[in-house]
C-alpha cells in the first residue's frame, strides 16, 4: 500500500492539501475509477484530486478509515460545523450536549460522504457511532438534526432501502409528539417539513408507535377483562353450588336428593358459566 503513487488532495474552498496512496484511495470505487491510469481522467495523469465542496474535517476522517478501518472525532468545537458556539464557553451538561450535537453532525457528513465515495462498510460503521451518541430518549435533539444532514445526502427514493433509513425507521418509532419538549418538538417538525423521504419515514414511524401503544393496551385490557371473566364465571359456579348444598341439608326432599348431589358433582368437574 505504501508503494503505490501518492495523490496529493484539495479539499474544500480553502484548499486544504493533503496526501494518500492510490491503492488506499482505491477502496472507493470513485477514486479508483478517478486515478485509473487506463481511464482519460485528468486526476489520473495529474494524480491530484480537487474536492472543493467538501469538508476537510470529513476528507481526513475518511482518508484515516481507509487507512485504517476506523476513525476517530477529529472535530475542534469551534469549527465550521455551524451548531451554536464553542462547547469550551460552557459548562457541565451544556457543555457535553453541545459536544454531542456536533459530534452528531459530523458523523453525519461523515456519512454523506461515506455514500458519495461509495463506501458501503463506512456507513455502517457511522451507524454504529451514532446509535452510540444520539441515544433517543436522552437526546431526541441530536437524533433528528443529524438526521436531517443525512437524509439530504442519500437516495431520494422509495424503492432504495438505504441502511440509514433502516435505523431512522426502527428508532424514530420511539417518538412520541404528545410527550416532546418544546425544542425537540421544534425540531420534529423541522424533519415533518424538511419534506422528502425524512417527512415520510418519521411520519410512518411515529403512526407505528401509535398502532403498537393502541395494540399493547388493548391486549393489557383483554386480558385483564378475560381475567375477570373468568373470576366472575367462577364465583358464580361457587355461589350456585353453595346454594344448592344449602338447599340440599337444610330443605331436604327423598326424591330429589341424587338429582341435587349430581347436579354439584356435574358443576364442580366443569365450573360451568
């Protein structure tokens, strides 16, 4: 790997340089078929890849998995990201959330990226990273904002079940609007009118979190109802039975008796209704 030609990369408006081996470069079918010495790319016979809508931050997470396999958060809190201000101005939780929702952005470009170079493996590596970060019940906020960045970089298409949508699907399903604060309310509906297939997902997802609550009460209820209906059926065999051992010792009739004692002896074995 470390034989093969470097590449020298300009990434963003600023042109930050840096350097990559081709056959690492490679992993990605867009840089192999760029750097392919058969293809009429200038990239090829230049070995210099120009990348002026990107992130460097993002470039140089990518460059270190394909090195690597992984990667790490590279961000500094007073980047361009675009969330608020520098964590380092605050405090305790303010200080980590804002950490957090910026770490969440930039996995989440990270995972933009991942689907633009064609990286199958690094987007489910970012899964991973964000199911790890944006836990829902703590911080619905950071879910959905990175959410939003993600959405706007994949497939807008119904058909195309991208593995992002798979895990925005079974975890939005969480959701539940009648109990959101007012910022993660806020930021719900920002997905709702973000519109393309995000408005459609969390829209499904939170109607499958009503279906499953209804479903689950109403499966508690007859079960409950079950439950006294059959406490009722048994008291009332118990009441007729004791009714008749009343009548049978305490208004005794010779003709009748086999007839009473059969009768009780049929309710017991079936504790009829």
């Amino acid at each position: 790997g470390f034989d093969s030609p470097i590449v020298t990369i300009n990434v963003g408006k600023q042109e930050k340089t840096m350097t990559a081996h081709i056959e690492h470069l490679a992993q990605s079918p867009v840089f192999q078929t760029m750097l392919d010495s058969k293809s009429r790319f200038k990239e090829a016979a230049t070995l210099h890849v120009s990348l002026p809508d990107e992130d460097p931050i993002v470039i140089k997470a990518m460059l270190q998995y394909l090195y690597s396999g992984d990667f790490r958060d590279i961000t500094n809190h007073d980047s361009t990201s675009g969330i608020v201000k520098n964590a380092d101005d605050m405090d305790g939780d303010d200080a980590q959330d804002q950490r957090r929702a910026e770490t969440a952005l930039f996995l989440a470009k990270m995972y933009v990226a991942a689907e633009k170079f064609h990286l199958p493996d690094l987007k489910a590596l970012v899964i991973e990273k964000i199911a790890s970060i944006t836990n829902l019940a703590a911080h619905p906020i950071s879910f959905l904002q990175s959410s939003m960045r993600i959405y706007s970089g994949i497939p807008e298409d119904a058909n195309v079940e991208d593995p992002y949508r798979t895990f925005f699907k079974s975890t939005a399903i969480e959701l539940e609007p009648s109990k959101m604060s007012p910022g993660v309310l806020t930021a719900y509906e920002s997905c709702l009118a973000f519109g393309s297939m995000l408005a459609v997902d969390l829209a499904n997802a939170i109607h499958n979190n009503y279906e499953f609550r209804t479903s689950e009460t109403r499966e508690r209820h007859d079960a409950a109802l079950r439950k006294l209906e059959k406490e009722r059926d048994g008291l009332v065999a118990w009441k007729e039975g004791a009714m008749r051992v009343h009548r049978l010792f305490h208004n005794p009739c010779t003709c009748d008796c086999v007839g009473e004692v059969d009768g009780m002896g049929s309710l017991g074995g079936g504790g009829g209704s």
